[in-house]
C-alpha cells in the first residue's frame, strides 16, 4: 500500500468506529449485530495504521477492544438465536 492509502485509513477507522458505537447502543439485536461487525472491522482498521505509524499502545488496545467486540458479537449472535 502506498504511504498515502496508510495514512488516509485513519478517516475511515473513525466513521466505521462512529457508526459502529451508534449500532450497538440500538434496541434491536440485529443493528447491535452489525455494530460489533463494524467495530471489528474498524479495529482491523487501527490496526493497519498503527502498524503503518509505529503506535504500538494503539495497536495493543485495538487487540484488546478487538477480542472484545468478538465477544460482544456472539453474544449477541446467542441471544438473537435464544430469541427466535
């Protein structure tokens, strides 16, 4: 990737991070799903830049949010299941 794709993938890192909050603070079970989607795709996200900019803490708490957002997915992926 050129330095200008790395640097630029902090903008979407930060609307996906947006809209994913918004989705998981939804009622529905199925907007919390694809918000816990779009929060780990935002992760993998911080994660490229971090890399690209040597900012390891970020990178290490991006790891962390990562697992949990994972978690935060199948639980919402058990509970719609519970619920059907």
């Amino acid at each position: 990737m050129t330095l200008q794709i790395l640097d630029a993938i902090q903008w979407p890192a930060m609307a996906l991070t947006l809209i994913a909050a918004w989705l998981v603070g939804s009622q529905h079970t199925h907007r919390r799903h694809w918000g816990f989607w779009c929060f780990i795709g935002s992760n993998l996200l911080w994660i490229i830049w971090g890399w690209h900019d040597s900012a390891y803490a970020l990178i290490t708490l991006q790891l962390g949010l990562f697992l949990l957002n994972v978690r935060g997915q199948r639980k919402t992926d058990s509970d719609h299941a519970q619920s059907s």
